[in-house]
C-alpha cells in the first residue's frame, strides 16, 4: 500500500507544472478517461479511480486499483472589440478585428489509485488537474499584449467506510496547487505580473445509497477550496495619467507586492446510475458550483499595496452554475465497452464585463463526448475518450469612458469572445 501510495504521490508531482484550460468554468467536466467518455458523470456511478475526487464513497465499490490517464485539451479563442475615442493612445488598436489566441493545447494529467483495508474501509489518493484558463493574445487591447494563465493541480487522499450493502459514506482531502500570471494593457501603464504559486485546502464529503443491485444514488458536498494569496512583485514604473496638458502626461507608481486572494469555489453534486440490463449502464449528475463566491462582483480581490503598484482590481461578476451531466456505458463484446455522454452549463459570466471575457473567456456550454475500453485480460485495461464543445460566444459592451483612477467603463463599445474545444484522453486501468 505505501508503495503504492508514493507512486501516486511522485507522479502527481512530476505532472505539477501542466497548465490547465477547462470547461465548466475553469473546471473540467470529468477526471478520467472513464468520466470523460461518459460526459463527466462520476457522483451516483463508480467508474475507476476518478471517484476519489468526485464522490470518495464509491471507492467502497472498487477493487484495488491503479488508473493513469492523460488528457490532451486544446480550444480555439477568439475575440473581437471596437474601442471608445481617444484623444492619446487607443483603447484598440484595431478596430472588429479578428484576434485569436496563441496559446496552444495542455496536458492534463488524472490520477487515482484505490486500496481496500478490510473491516469496510477502503483508502485511495488521487492526483488531478481539476482546471485552469489563460490567453495569449497579441498586442491590441489598450495597447499591449493580453496574456491570462491560471491553472491548478489537486492532490487528494481519501478514506471510504461501507455500513452495509445500502451505503457508504467516503471523505477526501483536497491539498491544491495553483499557478497564475498576466500581463495586459500594457499601454495604459499596467506591468507584468509574473508567475506566482499558491497554495490550499479543502474537503469532499460523500455519500452512495444502493436501494437494489441495479440502481445506485450519490450525493457528493465539495467545501470551497481555500487559498494563500498569490504574491506578485512588481517595480517601479510609470502610469499614464490619460489627461491632456497641462496635467502631467504620467505619474510614477513606486511598485510594491501586489497580492491577490484567489480561492476555489464549493460544489454540491447528486447523481444517479441504472444498470438497465446486465451490459448497459446509464448515468445522470447535476451540479451547482457557487462561482459568485470566488468570481463574483469584485473577485478575486487584491488584499495588499494595488495603490503603490498601480494594478487594476478584478471584477469578474460570475454567477453560480447549474451543470448536467449524462453518460452511457455499453458492453458492446467480452472486453470492449463503449461509451458516450454529453454535459452543459450555461456560461457562468456577465456580458457587461467585457475585458474579464476577453482576458478569461469561460464561455463554452455544451460538450459531446465519446470513449472506448478494451479489457486484454481481467487486470489490465486501456480506455480512451474524445470530447468537442463547439463554438459558443458571448457579446456586448462596456463603451463609458474611463475615469483616470482606472473606474468606470472599459472603453469597449462593442466585443465579441468566442471558444471551441476538443480533447483526447488516454488512460491504463490496473487492477492488482
């Protein structure tokens, strides 16, 4: 077991530095190859190892085990925007262009391994990239480049207990890592803010209810994942006032330590899984995750010298999501299983914030999703899945000239942020 438990934790290190772009959100619909096949449903199913992450009472289900995948996680961005006049400078410099985004595809690791103990309880530790976001756009709005990174990785360790043939209830740990930087609008005096880490904590608590061998219900509580400040240093460097003369044409910020609280929202999942005959499962999760409480009006927020440094604060004005999740698994052969689902969240951003969409373009809704498996024997298995969400735009304006301390409108009369993705996942299942 501890050796087992020292592999998982070695590759999950060696997997940190993986960037992160995601879909619900800056989440990602599924942890596995399994999960994603099956339009990211894993809360009332137990399909592999994902279960440590998205309902730990499951593991009760599953033998000792090993799953190993990779998700390779590519979207297309884009935008376009038309600026507000502007006596010096431009607030874009190419008016309806269209820029798309050069930052190109991520890997995502998943990680799960599940080890019963005896008398009922089951442990298992899971190592996932949960989700992330980031552009690259060139230079164009307010003058400067657009570059977003945000991208987090979890490690999570868990114990599950089963009371009986009915129920079990499971608890994870979730010790996370993130890594974020930026540098935008540069023109107007903003300076780069270079790659800072993070790191924090939370819990999922969750339960499974079995009534007959053939229908299973879970519910999975995901606490808000509290975070250190992400710390950035920033030098001493020269704003532009944006007044005509005679008022002095920029003022000196003296630099200083920009620090950003930056959490991870909490989660409250319920799903359900039928065995409609001996070789076909079908699944359905919802889920609720209270972005307003880490994304909503004025977050994340600054908590330290954005004066000094001359950094714009966020407003992000994210609602809460409500996502659905439906999945199907089918022996189609001894050894070769297929499977299909489909999620959708109605984007969770607000159209008036046009520079946050641009900068962090959460806007895909609908995902399609498709998987294989292929048992060789009854310990090893390979599973592969693909996912298209196409393309889904949000639009509209944020046109008030801004005030000089950086309030008021964005100087955007009009924008358009667009995104589609596709992903491949490949994964190995061990039992041993």
């Amino acid at each position: 077991m501890k050796k087992t438990l020292r592999l998982a934790t070695a590759l999950a290190l060696a997997l940190a530095a993986a960037p992160a772009l995601a879909t619900n959100g800056m989440r990602m619909i599924g942890f596995s190859p399994v999960q994603n096949g099956m339009g990211g449903v894993g809360v009332g199913a137990t399909l592999d190892g994902g279960t440590v992450l998205t309902n730990p009472a499951g593991m009760t289900e599953l033998g000792r085990r090993l799953d190993v995948g990779l998700t390779w996680f590519k979207p297309t961005v884009d935008y376009k925007a038309t600026g507000a006049p502007l006596p010096q400078g431009a607030f874009v410099n190419v008016d309806g262009a269209k820029i798309t985004s050069d930052r190109g595809g991520s890997p995502i690791p998943n990680l799960g391994a599940v080890i019963p103990l005896g008398s009922g309880f089951t442990a298992g530790i899971g190592a996932f990239g949960v989700g992330g976001m980031g552009v690259d756009y060139k230079r164009n709005l307010y003058n400067g480049v657009t570059l977003t990174s945000y991208q987090n990785l979890r490690v999570a360790p868990a114990i599950a207990y089963k009371l009986n043939d009915m129920f079990s209830a499971g608890l994870t740990v979730n010790v996370s890592w993130a890594q974020m930087e930026y540098d935008v609008a540069g023109g107007f005096g903003q300076v780069p803010h270079d790659a800072a880490n993070s790191f924090g904590y939370g819990a999922t608590l969750g339960l499974k209810f079995t009534p007959t061998k053939d229908l299973t219900f879970g519910v999975a509580y995901e606490s808000k994942s509290e975070f250190s400040d992400f710390e950035f240093d920033v030098p001493a460097h020269d704003v532009p006032t944006g007044q005509p003369p005679p008022a002095p044409a920029t003022f000196r910020a003296p630099g200083g330590t920009d620090k950003l609280a930056f959490d991870q929202p909490a989660v409250i999942s319920g799903g359900v899984a039928y065995r409609a005959i001996p070789t076909l499962v079908l699944a359905l999760d919802v889920q609720w995750i209270n972005w307003s409480d880490v994304m909503g009006v004025g977050l994340p927020k600054y908590t330290n010298n954005t004066q000094a440094t001359a950094a714009k604060a966020f407003d992000m004005s994210w609602d809460d999501q409500i996502v659905y999740k439906i999945g199907a698994e089918y022996e189609a052969m001894p050894g070769l299983t297929v499977r299909a689902g489909f999620d959708y969240g109605k984007t969770p951003l607000d159209p008036n914030r046009a520079f946050e969409n641009i900068a962090f373009p959460a806007v895909a809704e609908s995902h399609v999703t498709l998987g294989l498996g292929w048992a060789f024997n009854d310990r090893i298995a390979v599973n592969v899945a693909g996912m298209y969400s196409p393309k889904s735009t949000v639009t509209g304006a944020n046109g008030e000239y801004p005030n000089p301390d950086g309030s008021g409108g964005q100087g955007l009369t009009s924008y358009e942020t667009s995104m589609s993705q596709y992903s491949v996942d490949l994964g190995v299942a061990w039992k041993f």
